[in-house]
C-alpha cells in the first residue's frame, strides 16, 4: 500500500491540472472516498495550497499553487538539470 502525504496529493492535483472530487480522486489514487475527502479538505483549509473551488453540492478543488509555485517539483527539477 503507497502512502501519501497531503503534500504529494497537492503536487499530483497541480501536475495534473484537473479538477476533482473527493470521488474522482480516490478513484485516480485507489484510495477510499474517505480518505480522498481528508485530503481535499487540507488542501483546501491550508494557507500553503492555493485551490479553486467550485463550492457544494459536488464541490470540485484544483490546485493552483503550492507555496506560491506554480510547477510541481518534478518540473523545477528538469528547469535546473536543464533537460
């Protein structure tokens, strides 16, 4: 079983670009709704994450900036080893 921080979804969520329900994401991530809600809600309620949210019913989030970057850290990654 992977295990997954609140970080490493945010980074999934801004890489993809998407957005999603706690539904949709269990489902990206095979994880349980439950667990998929836990992490929206962090990411939403964070002052770290910055999120769209398109509110109730069948609130949808995307990720937008994780402290104040805008490219996942794969991809400052490949910028700096200039590939």
């Amino acid at each position: 079983m992977v295990t997954f921080t609140t970080e490493n979804i945010a980074e999934i969520m801004m890489k993809e670009g998407e957005f999603y329900t706690s539904a949709s994401l269990a489902n990206y991530l095979d994880i349980s709704s439950k667990r998929a809600s836990g992490y929206l809600f962090n990411i939403r309620t964070s002052r770290k994450y910055i999120t769209i949210d398109t509110g109730l019913p069948l609130r949808k989030v995307k990720v937008v900036s994780i402290q104040g970057r805008r490219m996942t850290k794969n991809e400052l990654w490949k910028i700096a080893l200039g590939q």
